[in-house]
C-alpha cells in the first residue's frame, strides 16, 4: 500500500435478527452505487467509532442502535481509496429501518448473501458470517 495514500476509517453494523442480516444497497450518485453493504459510514473527527456508528444508522435509517461487540476489522484499497472498516455487532432499540439514504435496504439469510454484489471490502467479512461465525476472536 502507497504509504502516502489517506486511509478513509468507516464503521458498519452487523444487524442480525432471526437468522437475518440489514443490509442496504448505494444509491445511485455515490461511488459503488448498486453495490450492497452494511449500514454504517465514515468516522468523523473527534467522534468514537461507536458514536460514528450510531450517527449513521440514525442519519441512513432512522434508528437507534445499541452497539455491541467487534465483529471484525478489514482494511481495503480501492482504486481511489483506501478503507479501513471496523464492523461492531449492533441492534436495533428504537425505531424500524427506513430508506433513507439509500436505492434498498433487505433482511437476507446467510444463505443469499451470494446473490447479492456487495462492496468488495466486505468479502471476508461476509465468508465470515456465511460460517456461521460470530465475529473477533478473544
């Protein structure tokens, strides 16, 4: 990696409830638009990973979310950016998701996450949660 390069720090959020993931499609317009990803976004300055988080499900779904343990860490260099994405366990306490700001938002199964194009940082973790594994080793 180009030691010069800005690494971009991103939270998301694993929202598992009965056997189900959130997951949400980009909307057109934003860079990777049609992939899918989980819901989450950029870590502003000063703020915690866990409050970045709950900002973001807050602004994308119009929830409040309760942030739980590190499911894991990935870094990924894109053409144009480098991304480094820390994925927390989280659950819904208030409110019902809601499109946002983004093209779709879906509960799917582990089983259908291979139907879906997601954004290429979350491979491994996807092969993850298709394991069936709950996330950071302790």
């Amino acid at each position: 990696m180009d030691p010069e390069r800005k690494i971009i720090n991103v939270v998301g959020a694993a929202i598992v409830t009965n056997g189900t993931v959130l997951c949400a499609q980009r909307g057109p317009g934003k860079s990777l638009a049609g992939y899918w990803e989980f819901p989450g976004g950029k870590v502003e300055p000063g703020e915690t990973k866990e409050a970045a988080l709950v900002r973001e499900c807050q602004e994308e779904l119009g929830v409040v979310v309760s942030v739980g343990d590190l499911f894991m860490e990935v870094t990924h260099s894109y053409p144009d950016l480098t991304v480094h994405l820390t994925l927390f366990h989280a659950v819904i306490v208030q409110g019902e998701p809601q499109k946002l700001e983004h093209q779709d938002i879906r509960w799917i199964t582990r089983e259908e996450i291979s139907q879906y194009p997601f954004c290429p940082a979350d491979d491994v973790i996807l092969a993850r949660l298709q394991a069936g594994e709950r996330g950071a080793q302790k």
